[in-house]
C-alpha cells in the first residue's frame, strides 16, 4: 500500500496450452475476506475456447492494499504469473 492515488502496476501472465480466463483482483481492505475483492478492469485474459500460449502483459492503475490473480483453469497450465508496482 503505497498511499498514491494513480500507481501504474504491470502484470505480464505466460501460458502453456490455456484454456480458461485469468484476471487481476484488488482490495482496499487490510484484512480481506471473500467477498472484498473486486475485478479489476482491462486484466482478464482468455475465454471459454481459445488455447493460449502466449505471454500478455497488461498495466492498469491505482492504489489497492491487496492484488491478487483469480482464474478458471479448463485445461492446459498457467506457467506465471508475474507483478510489478
């Protein structure tokens, strides 16, 4: 928690044969439960048919306590998952 109002974070996912979605969640909560996270935007890669095997990387901004990756793994492996404030 950097106390900013517009940080710029960088996530960069790789993939080997994905089949599934994958998406980035924050929290202004110190202690987050279940239902404090929330979607955040232009992060979700993937769908339900299409087989990645590509890297993505994808910047967003803004000032959460807590990030987190969320996904549905159909098939196929998600070799990383990297983040960068």
């Amino acid at each position: 928690y950097h106390n900013l109002k517009d940080n710029t974070h960088t996530v960069i996912y790789q993939f080997d044969n994905f089949v599934g979605t994958v998406k980035i969640q924050g929290t202004l909560e110190q202690f987050p439960g279940d239902g404090d996270w929330a979607d955040i935007t232009d992060t979700s890669v993937g769908g339900d048919s299409s087989t990645l095997n590509n890297d993505y990387t994808l910047s967003f901004n803004g000032n959460y306590v807590w990030i987190r990756a969320a996904y549905n793994l159909q098939d196929g492996t998600i070799a990383s998952v990297r983040y960068n404030l």
